[in-house]
C-alpha cells in the first residue's frame, strides 16, 4: 500500500476495442517513458498531455516489441494525480502482456485491483459524491468480498505457498533462535542444515514458477470443444476454423475416428479446438476408445461450441448435446445456413434463453470472424477462470515469487559465507513477506510462536 | 502533605523509580510509593541486567538520561558481551550485579533527587474527578493530591504465591500484595487479566561443589552499560555451569500433580520463553537434560540463584530436585522457588503515552502492563514518567515509533497486539534491528534526552564532537586506496585475508567479516583512533553498510503509513465491511495512523482500504463544511456591503 511506488496495469478490459492501454502511475512514469520509448521523429522533450506516436522497445535487445500511441500526463493533472504515463498498443493481449511486463523491469510494480481508483481518490481527484458511490460499492462487495484475495488464488497455490512459508518460517525460527537465545538456553542448528532447508525452498519456489510462468490462457490455450449431433458439420467447421482440411469429412455419420485437436491463433491467444466424434456409433470398439478420450477432453474444455443443423428440425440427439452442456460456456452455433431454414431462433431461445446463435456456413466460409470473435469474448468474459484480473494477479504472484526466490538464494550465499545470522534473516523474512502479499499475510508472530514451539528455552 | 504533587508514582520498582526520577527532573514535584522502602529497586529474580534485546533497551533509557544502566555498571561483578560471534546490531551486554549494592545506589539516587518526594506506604485507591485522575488514597485513608498518577505494581495487584498447594497472596516472598488497588481498577472499568512467573530458588555456596562444574568468568575486557561510567569496580564473580539429570526428571514426572501448574491451581498465563522446570521436562520429554546456571547474588553473600531451576513445587520436592543437580548434593536452599499470580491490565486499553484511555492522567508501566523483566519495566517507567511531566507541562508528548528504538517496538506491541503471556524484548520484535543496536542507542536517542531536559549540554556536545570524528573516520577510509602491488598482498595474506586483485579503498576492505579497524594498521593510509566509540561506529557502518540502505528504505516506507493519520472521531460504524471483531479491536486500540490499524491482528487489506477511504470522505466533507461557511459568511459579507 506504500503510494510511493509506481503502478502498471493493462487498463482496457481484454476483447473490446482494438487496441489496448496500459497505465503508469506514479513518480517513475517518466523515467519508464524515457527507458521504453523511441518517438517515430525527434520530437524533442516529451511535452505535457500530447499524443506521441512511436516504438516500445525493449532495452535489453533494443528490438521494438510494439508500434504505440503515448501520453504523459504530469501530476496532479491525471486521473489519478500522479505522474501517468499512457501507452496505447496496437497489438494483441500477448504483446500488451509483453509490454507490460517490460513496464515492469523498468521499475513499476502490477497494480492492485483498483488501486489507480484508490489512488485517485487519495489524491483530491474524485469529489465527495464520488466517493460516496464507491464506499456503497464496497459496503456491497464486502459481505462476499472480504476474503476476495485469498479466494483469487487456486487452492493449490494457496496451498503451496502456505507450506513454503511454513519452511521459511521455520528457517527463520531456527535463525532467530540463535540469535536470541545465548548458547547456555539452546544448542543451535548447524549452518549446514539450515543451508539445505534453504535449498530446498528455493526449488520449491522455481518449481511452482515454472508451472505458473505466464498467464495460463496464453500459455495453454483456450480449449474449445465441437460437439453436435453426427454429421451436423463438425469435421467441415474445424477445416473451415484451421483453415485446411484436416479430418475426413464425409456424409456417413460418424466417420471421424480420432478426435482432432488442432490450435489456431485468435488475438495473440492460442486456441485449441477439439473435435467429438459422432455420438451415434457406440458399438463400434474402436469408436468407443475415441469416444472415451473425447469426453475425456470436453470435460476439461473451458467453452463448448454446440452445432446444430439449420436445415433440420430439431432433434432429440440435438436436445442431449444442450442438456449434457448446459452450465457451460457455450456458444450455440447453426450450421448450414446457406440451405434453406428449418431451425427457428424462437425454438432456441425457449431452450437456452440468453444464447443468441450465431448462423454460420461452414461449407462457404460464411460467418467464421464472428465466431471467432464470439470465442474470444466469450474467453475474457469476467469470470473466475478468465477474469481480467487473472492474467495480472499471475503476473504480480509470479514477481512476489521470483523476488522471494531471489532473497532466498541471497540469504543462503550469505549463510555459505559463514556470515552471521541477522543478514540472512534479513532476506528471509522479506522473502517471507513476498510470501505473505500473495495470500495477506504478515509475520511476526508466526517466528515467535514456531521458537517457542520447537526449541526448549533455558533459564 | 498538603501540597498537590504534579506527578505521584505508585510502586518503587524498577519501573516506578525511573518514572519518578525523569518526572522530578524534567521539573515535576514527584511523589514516589513503595511498601517498603527497603525494597526500592529491589531485583526480585535474576541478578543481571541487559541481556539479548535487553541490553539495547537498557542502553536507550540511558541515552535519555535514565539511571537503570549507571547503577547496574556501580553493582556489576561479572560482564559479558552476548552473541560476540554475532553481528554488532545483535550483540548485548549482560552485567551481573550485587543485588544489595544495586538497590541502595538507586535508593541513594532517588534520594538525592530535590523535586522527588519518597514514601513507605500502601495506596489503596485511585481518585477520580470528572474523568481524570486528582490524587491517591493510602491504607491509612490518607489522600495524596496529584495531577498525574503512575502505577507500577509490579506482581503485586492481587499477588498469589504458590509453593506446591500452599497458597498464601504475597507480591513477592515477604511482601504484602496489593488487593484493594487491584480491585479498584478493576471498579473503575479496567479490563484485567491474569499471569504467573516465577523464581528459582537461592542455593547456599558453601554447600556446592563447584569442583566438579564448569566455570564462567567475567569478560576480560568488560564494557559498561552506560554511555556515562568512567570506571567499573574491581571485584569479580564466576558463574558456574550445571544441568538436570534423568533423576531431576522422573522426580518431576511422578510428582506433576503436585505442582500447581499442572494440578489446575495456577490460571495465570506463564510465558513460553521463561519456562518453569516442569513446563521443560513435560513439554519436552525427549531432553536428557536441561542447563543450570549458578549466578552469585552479591560479592557478601552466600546466595547463589540457581537459573534453569524455576518451579513451583512442594518443599521437600524442592529439596530432592536440587540434590539431584550434578554438584548440588549436598545444597542448602536458602530461599526455596515459588510461582506468583498477579493481575495485569491489557495494554489495550493504553495511548501510545501509557496512559489510559479510560481515565485522563493515570499512566501504567512495567508489569502491570503485562511485561516481565527489570528492562522492559525501566523503559516502560521512564516513556511513562517522561509523557506524565510533558502533560503537566501541557507540552507534546513524546512518542518514539518502531524504527526509532526498541522502547518503541515495545510500547506499540503493548498498545497495538496487546499481550496474552509475559511480554519479553527479543530482537526478532524489531524488524529494523540492524539499525536499532545497543552500540548506537546513544547516536539515535542523547539528542532526545537533551530537548526533554533529562541529558546534560556537555554530554551532549561531546556525543555530537563523537559524531564528527566518526564522519571524518569514514571520510578518510573512503578516500585512502591501496593497489595490488606485491607488498600490499603480502600484508593481506599476514593479515589471514584474501589479496586484492583491483585497487580498494580502506573503507571497502573494512567490510570484510574478518577485519577489525585495528586489523588495517599495517596499511598505508590507516589512522590510529583511539575512541573504542568512535572506531566500532567506523567498523559496524563498513560492515552493514548494504543493509542499512535496505533497513533505511523500509522504514521510509513505515514513515509514510505512520503519517497517514486517523481521526480521533471516526465513527467505526461508518467504515464499510469491517467485521464485528475487528469494529471491536479499533473501538478499545484506537489506532493512530493507518500504519498502526495495519498492525492489528486480524486487520485484512480489505478492511485498510474501506478505513482509508473513510477517512478520505470525512476530510472532504469537512473541506466542503468548510467551503460553504465561507461562502455563506462572504454571502453576509456582500450583503452587509449592499445595506
């Protein structure tokens, strides 16, 4: 919560729009500006509140990652009255992520979900009526929101963490121990030993970064099932979506064997489809394995697209495709528009209200922008697993961890060096601490606590 | 006495006399409280002070002109520098003194102070009038008028002495306790709790072996407490070295329920860091042994305080459980170990000045606070006896915050997370220790002491002529380069320490863990300086140097979430989504500043941030009250023009 530090965030919400902004607020805006910037002509300094075209480089390559649009807008003059930098990007969510995490490097820290309104507010730049609608706002979100930190993160994670700060306290414990304990109360642990604990922490750490690296959308992908009753046209939309042909496609239902999974690249985000074969033939052994293996994979599908044929009634088979994915993120599709109607909007919405289907030919291509469309909105809609903040909160775990990586290793050079035990406590319990900001927690008596369990105290 | 004292302290302990000697000095008449005058000062169980984490608070109450370090130096026998393998920010100093000789140096101290009135007597009764405090009422029914009131009563607010099942209340062994002040109080509305600790017993010299244990003797270059001593006596006393032994164990198995601590006698909380005998062998059943240390109480005394032995059982228990101490089978227990009950007061219910909320001039310190130790109760005494004196002064109190000292770290730990077991000082409280040692306690705090009246000019300039030389030390280090020529390394590998391979300075060099200052000397450019003060400041800020910067930025940090204030008429009603506990923990702490509500246990980031923008809103509110008063008054202003 310290205000003097500098905050980044991507300030547009993902999927609309073209470009993307990212936000710098605080005193090192200008210096990230002058670190990242080249303006497209010598445009001399950057003046107040203009709009300046040019590159976003990064300094360690010099290779430019991004064509953007600037503005820096000098305090108390911004939105949040600090010093604010605006870096509007042409590119994809992958290369927003990329540039803000070059933001980053250059000395700003991921901004709290938010913290620029915070900030905003701290500084003058919001009046009374204002801030009245955001305490209701809070009032409301509380009661659910309270723990709201600890319930962003996976289970597993908090998990994690939660033994690694255990072991990190117990480092501590046992450095804390010999320093305020003479060797008359208790014996102390060897250097040695404690050097091991270090070590095997700090695998522990990498170990989780390694599987937590970036945001998880745009390192796996998007898994997008293709499901519907056989031969609807799955085989054929999946060509039309790779945009070669892939599976055999003919009128005899059933005929895809193996279920395909095939990426393509919507918006810097890879997505990777899969495709069902045909529920009808279950007898066929062969079959029975594929199909096996596809329910396999449309169960851990994060948005099911649901085909149905326009040129038929809707049929029972159909009804057992909705009913099995309802809760889902779907997407309802009607195939074959480029044959007469026999499917009406109407029925569909008694079904699924809310859907709105989306008429499509995949055999001339008709309709295929707006389903990808449809899949990326439907992939950044504010949800758990894909709200806009997730791809953040990552980023700002991953730095807490690979910043509690960093004093853990410094703390056990230090402890290599036989140096004495209040320097690597120093780094331990910031370590610790890095620890804490992921799941809100703070220290001190944690220490005290595991000393007095663990150790016999003389006197 | 029907004079009105500006300040009367209740309780002549450790805590009480340096609350009373501040007071008196910084220009309060003071009245000071004991039962018994023969006990002033009295150390009731170990007979050391300093300590780890404790030294730097005895060093800190000494930087403000206390007296708790120059007396422990005039009654020191035996010294010896803790954690000296350690780094100096955790170093402390621990002098044993002769019990007697230290409580008649500060009884001779208090005496000779002029504004300081003393008084055997028992107060029974705290007088109130409309919400603060206007004297005190003795046993005798006698009313003692005063503007500010301190209590330290030590373990005697309804003291409870346990020796097995014999139960008899007592504040110390031989005292009275205090049980109609406890109970008032408890009657003016003062939530109050209940601890235990304990003594070991006081062994008879003539009946030890000491032949067959190990021997500690004094450092051979003792460093005093107090910035001030010139000279130390001469006389020194060995400590000796034994431990419990299987058969001390199966004695305290069999016996458990006959120890009050396990027959369910004692319901005061005993702290985990100074268990009693059987607390150790219970807790941990695997230790074979446990050490016990035998520290005379005086150079013209038999009594010898058995550390380690601390119990509460019955006395022919006792006995035995000597005996079977190597070295001690033959011992003679002068005076045998007890456990006490008291009543403390949460320290929750404290203002960062130790006075209470509830009632406007009455201040608390020592172990009335919850506290234990000589240490913790003079740094309490003298925040105390300074705050009441600026209040009668009607001058702004004086606070120091978690990066300033460990008195500090201790009174926001008391007010803030409150206490549930006796609180004890350890460096690990202080997350800015490497900045808050016992070697610079003087640097960071004379120059304070000096504004409050309590440190004289002299002792203040020459601190700051200190300061210079140090600078000019480091200067010069700084500035002087040695280059890796052959006869440079050749130094280096006499001096057991790696060669050079690029030219260093003097000041670089002195950061290596090995070298001392003095260690340089055979280098070009080296000074000889002859102020251990000055050279230990040179080496420890070589040393540090890294770390400092890091520990300085934290506190930069602490800074600005200390600054942001909350008002004191916020309404925690009004703060969205606090819970019902945490609504209940700020309404009794009352926190200060943002920084402070950070602290308390259980405060969430969500919680914070509906705080500060509560806050917020009422100071705009209050800039728009503000605004359209003034437009309304220049509204008046025009139209008085208009008539």
């Amino acid at each position: 919560m310290a205000t003097e530090d500098t905050i980044a965030a991507i300030a547009t919400p993902k999927g609309v729009g073209g470009i993307g902004i990212i936000r710098v607020s605080g005193a090192k805006a200008e210096e990230i500006c002058h670190l990242l910037f080249r303006p497209g002509k010598d445009a001399g300094p950057l003046k107040n509140r203009y709009l300046y075209h040019g590159t976003i480089i990064s300094p360690e390559t010099d290779k430019g990652i991004d064509e953007v649009l600037i503005s820096l807008m000098r305090k108390p003059h911004s939105y949040t009255g600090e010093d604010t930098l605006e870096i509007n990007c042409h590119g994809g969510p992958l290369i927003l992520e990329t540039v803000l995490n070059e933001v980053i490097k250059a000395g700003a820290r991921p901004a709290l979900p938010g913290e620029f309104t915070r900030r905003a507010f701290m500084n003058n730049r919001i009046d009374l009526s204002q801030a009245e609608a955001i305490i209701d706002l809070i009032s409301v979100k509380t009661d659910k929101g309270l723990n709201l930190a600890l319930s962003h993160l996976r289970g597993d994670l908090s998990k994690k963490i939660g033994r690694l700060r255990e072991s990190l306290i117990e480092i501590l414990a046992h450095l804390e121990t010999a320093i305020d304990f003479t060797d008359d109360d208790i014996e102390p642990v060897p250097y040695a030993e404690i050097s091991g604990k270090i070590e095997n922490s700090t695998q522990n750490i990498r170990e989780i970064l390694s599987t937590y690296r970036e945001g998880k959308l745009y390192r796996d992908g998007l898994n997008v099932l293709i499901t519907g009753k056989p031969n609807v046209g799955k085989s054929s939309l999946l060509n039309r979506l790779l945009g070669e042909k892939r599976a055999i496609v003919t009128s005899v239902p059933g005929t895809t064997r193996d279920f395909i999974e095939e990426a393509i690249n919507i918006r810097g985000m890879p997505v990777n489809f899969i495709d069902t074969a045909g529920i009808r033939d279950v007898n066929a052994v062969v079959e029975k394995e594929g199909i096996g293996l596809v329910w396999e994979k449309a169960e851990s599908a994060d948005i099911i697209i649901v085909l149905l044929d326009g040129s038929a009634k809707l049929a029972g088979e159909d009804l057992e495709v909705i009913e099995g994915n309802r809760g889902r993120k779907i997407a309802l599709v009607v195939n074959k528009s480029d044959l007469p109607a026999k499917l009406k909007n109407r029925e569909l919405e008694k079904i699924l209200p809310c859907i709105t289907p989306l008429w499509i030919s995949a055999k001339y291509g008709r309709g295929m922008d707006e389903l990808k469309e449809k899949i990326y909105v439907l992939a950044c809609d504010n949800d758990d697993d894909f709200g806009s903040d997730i791809v953040l909160t990552n980023l700002r775990h991953k730095l807490a961890l690979e910043k509690s990586a960093e004093l853990l290793a410094q703390a056990g050079d230090t402890i290599k060096k036989d140096l004495s035990p209040e320097l690597p406590a120093l780094d331990i319990r910031e370590s610790l601490d890095c620890l804490g900001e992921i799941v809100g927690i703070t220290t001190d008596e944690d220490i005290l606590n595991e000393i007095f369990s663990k150790f016999c105290i003389g006197k | 006495m029907s004079k009105e004292f500006d300040v009367i302290i209740v309780g002549a302990g450790h805590a009480g006399c340096e609350a009373a000697l501040a007071a008196a000095r910084m220009g309060c008449s003071a009245l000071l409280f004991n039962i018994n005058l023969d006990s002033v000062a009295l150390m009731s169980c170990n007979p050391a002070i300093g300590g780890l984490a404790k030294s730097q608070l005895v060093k800190e109450v000494d930087a403000l002109g206390g007296e708790m370090g120059k007396i422990a130096d005039r009654a020191a026998c035996h010294f010896r520098l803790l954690n000296r393998s350690k780094g100096p920010a955790v170093q402390s100093t621990r002098v044993q003194c002769d019990k007697q000789l230290y409580r008649l140096a500060m009884k001779a101290v208090i005496e000779r102070e002029r504004n300081l009135y003393i008084r055997q007597g028992l107060v029974e009764n705290v007088i109130i009038e409309g919400g603060k405090v206007s004297g005190v009422v003795d046993n005798t029914g006698f009313f003692y008028a005063g503007k500010m009131v301190i209590i330290t009563a030590g373990t005697f607010l309804n003291g409870l002495i346990h020796v097995g099942e014999s139960q008899h209340p007592a504040g110390r062994a031989g005292e009275i306790a205090s049980i109609s002040l406890a109970e008032n109080l408890k009657e003016l509305g003062f939530e109050v709790g209940r601890l235990k600790t304990g003594t070991p017993p006081r062994l008879r010299a003539s009946t030890i072996d000491f032949s067959v244990l190990e021997r500690q003797d004094s450092d051979p270059d003792p460093q005093p407490i107090s910035f001030t001593t010139q000279k130390l006596r001469k006389e020194r006393l060995p400590s000796y070295f034994s431990a419990t032994t299987e058969k001390t164990h199966w004695l305290i198995r069999d016996n458990i329920t006959k120890s009050p601590l396990y027959s369910g006698a004692i319901t005061g909380v005993s702290a985990k860091h100074c268990p009693s005998l059987e607390d150790k062998v219970m807790r941990f059943p695997d230790k074979e042994k446990h050490p016990v240390v035998l520290e005379y109480e005086g150079l013209d005394t038999e009594e010898v305080y058995a550390k380690g032995l601390g119990n509460s059982l019955p006395l022919e228990l006792q006995e035995y459980l000597v005996h079977s101490v190597s070295g001690l089978e033959q011992t003679e227990i002068m005076r045998t170990a007890y456990a006490v009950e008291y009543d403390f007061v949460h320290p929750t219910q404290l203002t960062q000045t130790l006075e209470t909320k509830l009632i406007k001039g009455l201040y608390l310190a020592g172990q009335i606070n919850g506290t234990s130790g000589y240490e913790e109760a003079a740094a309490q005494g003298i925040w105390a006896g300074i705050n009441a004196a600026l209040s009668v002064q009607k001058r702004e109190p004086f606070i120091l915050d978690r990066s300033e000292a460990y008195m500090g770290v201790m009174v926001d730990d008391l007010i803030t997370r409150g206490v549930e077991e006796p609180y004890r000082m350890f460096t690990s409280r202080a997350e800015y220790r490497l900045i808050l040692r016992e070697d610079n306690a003087t640097i960071r705090l004379t120059g304070k002491g000096h504004e409050l009246g309590l440190i004289s000019h002299d002792q203040y300039s020459d601190l700051q002529e200190k300061m210079n030389r140090i600078d000019a030390g480091i200067e010069r280090l700084k500035e002087k380069k040695i280059y890796p020529v052959p006869g440079t390394n050749e130094r280096l590998t006499e001096m057991k320490t790696a060669s050079i391979k690029n030219p260093v300075t003097l000041y670089h060099l002195l950061k290596r863990p090995e070298l001392s200052y003095d260690d340089l000397k055979a280098l070009e450019g080296w000074e000889e300086i002859p102020d251990r003060f000055v050279k230990r400041q040179i080496e420890v800020e070589a040393k540090y140097e890294g770390y400092i910067k890091r520990q300085e930025e934290s506190v930069r940090k602490f800074k600005t979430q200390e600054g942001k204030k909350i008002p004191r008429d916020i309404d925690y009603d009004s703060v969205p989504g606090l819970s019902n506990i945490l609504k209940k923990k700020m309404c009794t702490i009352i926190p200060t500043s943002i920084g402070q509500a950070q602290r308390i246990p259980g405060m969430t980031q969500a919680a914070l941030t509906a705080l500060l923008i509560t806050i917020k809103k009422m100071e705009l509110e209050r800039a728009q009250a503000g605004k359209s008063e003034k437009s309304l008054q220049s509204q008046k202003n025009t139209n008085g023009a208009v008539k």
